[in-house]
C-alpha cells in the first residue's frame, strides 16, 4: 500500500493545479455559420414564473452541423470515413500545441501554414507529441461576430471569401506523421471558418486530412489565451448518428506555473487520461496481496 500511495503521489502531486480556457464560441442568433448553410435560430418557448410557483426555462434550437465552434468528421469530405459517432473517445481528448501565423495573416488574408511553419515549430519545440490536437492561431478569432470581416464577404453562396487556412502540404506533412509512430496527429483546428482557406473550391486540405480519419475543429475561440505547447485538450461534439460535423464545446486545461512535471505528462499524452487503466490494475494488486 505504500508504494502504491508513493506512485499515486509521484503522478498527480505536480498536476493538481489547473487552468482551464475555453475554446469554443456560444451559439446564439448571431452565430458565424457557413454563407451556405441555414442561420442558427435559437426559440425562446418559455421563459418565466409558472402559475404553480416554479420558474421554468426552454428554448427550440435549429442549426446546421457545421455552424459555430465545431467538429468537422472525416465522412465530411472522404467517403467511408468516420461519422461524429464513429470518432473513438481517445481521440477526443489528448495533447494539444499551437503554431502561430499571425504575422503572416496580418500581411495575407489568405496565409496558410505551411511545412515551413511545421518545420521551424519542431526546431524549437521538439517533435509533435503522438495523439495531438494541432491547433493553428491566425488571429482571425478577434473578427468572429463581423460577417464580412470574418469571411471576407456579405456573400451567401460562399463565393469571394477571404481569410486563412492551412495548405495541402502542411496537412500531408501532417497526416504522414501517422505512420511514424502510433496515433499521430489525431485533429487539426484553427480560428477561421474552415481548414482550407477563403480562395480554396476543391477543399484539398479537408480531403487530405479526412482521408487519414484526422477531424477538424473550426470557428475555434481564444487560441491566443493558450501556450504553444504542454496543454491537454477535451472535444466534446454532440453524438450525431452518421453526423458530418456537430456542434461542439472544446476546451484546455493547462498546467499552472510551475508544474513542470504536470506540463511534461500533458505534452505526451495527457496522463490522467491515458494512466488511468495503468492505476486500476496496481490498485487491484495491491488490493489482492493486502487480503
């Protein structure tokens, strides 16, 4: 019993402090969706004191899967792929990392992450960590509720739209990382209304992606507020039945100051998470031989 409290204590001592950010925005009536698609409606059916005394609240909603925050399936643009459904709990939760390409957003409304940007992050931070959510801040976040300056047009047949995305390269560099070693990556996100950029027609980044089953997270909020690296990241999309996307509230828990080790066990691979079946199977030895 000793040496399992030791363990326990080695593990979750340093990772008991957290910071949680929310990545996602709220839906409401004035919620970003693509020109396409039908507007997000939210009905207010009751609201108030009911004549038996108690207050009583409901509300109808209607919206596309792909409105707001959300989650992008493979099956959205790879025949075969998963559904929301389909997509395993492990890969809804792990180890997430930011690459920044603002400075070039703010020159190029249509800037994309490149295999440079890749590159240049790895030379600094060390290798992707296997099981990651990638997350690319572009800076567009801060338009999301403007329309036109969000998608760079008025337009409601998706033509002329302007804003930044991640190019095919990148996404091939990414979904080869793959087959190097376990899981990979196992989503991409950024804070524009889609993985492609505003030009794109053919949505090459999302075929290339969703072909190697890696979702895509859009219209992220408060990337800015995260570190680049050594945070833990929860996706959690409504459960739709053979969904292309859905809805969803995403956020990080990101170790406080200080908690070094806390920062190392999370730019693995999360060890709460993925230690959790390791910890039950001590527990029970130890609960067998104290018999």
């Amino acid at each position: 019993m000793a040496l399992l409290h030791i363990i326990l204590t080695m593990l979750f001592s340093e990772c008991l402090s957290l910071t949680y950010v929310d990545l996602s925005h709220s839906l409401h009536n004035d919620t970003m969706y693509w020109p396409t698609a039908i507007p997000v409606t939210v009905e207010v059916v009751a609201k108030g004191e009911t004549a038996k005394g108690y207050w009583y609240e409901a509300n109808n909603i209607c919206l596309a899967e792909h409105a707001g925050t959300h989650i992008d399936a493979p099956a959205h643009f790879f025949k075969d792929r998963w559904h929301v459904d389909d997509i395993p709990l492990s890969r809804l939760m792990g180890p997430g990392v930011v690459l920044d390409i603002q400075e070039k957003a703010k020159k190029n409304p249509l800037a994309e992450l490149t295999v440079d940007d890749i590159t240049r992050w790895t030379e600094v931070n060390g290798p992707l960590p296997d099981g990651v959510v990638v997350f690319v801040l572009t800076g567009w976040g801060s338009r999301y509720g403007d329309k036109q300056a969000y998608f760079g047009s008025n337009s409601s047949d998706g033509s002329n739209l302007k804003f930044p995305g991640i190019s095919v390269d990148a996404a091939k560099y990414l979904t080869a990382l793959k087959t190097d070693s376990g899981l990979g990556v196992v989503g991409v996100g950024l804070d524009t209304p889609s993985l492609d950029n505003g030009a794109s027609t053919t949505f090459p980044t999302h075929v290339e992606l969703f072909k190697h089953n890696i979702y895509g997270l859009e219209n992220v909020a408060n990337l800015e507020r995260l570190p680049t690296k050594g945070f833990h990241v929860t996706v959690m999309p409504m459960k739709i039945r053979e969904g292309s996307g859905s809805p969803a509230r995403i956020f990080a828990s990101i170790p406080d100051a200080g908690d070094d080790a806390c920062a190392r066990y999370g730019a693995r691979s999360g060890a709460v998470t993925y230690l959790a079946p390791v910890l039950l199977v001590l527990i029970a030895v130890v609960f067998i031989v104290t018999i």
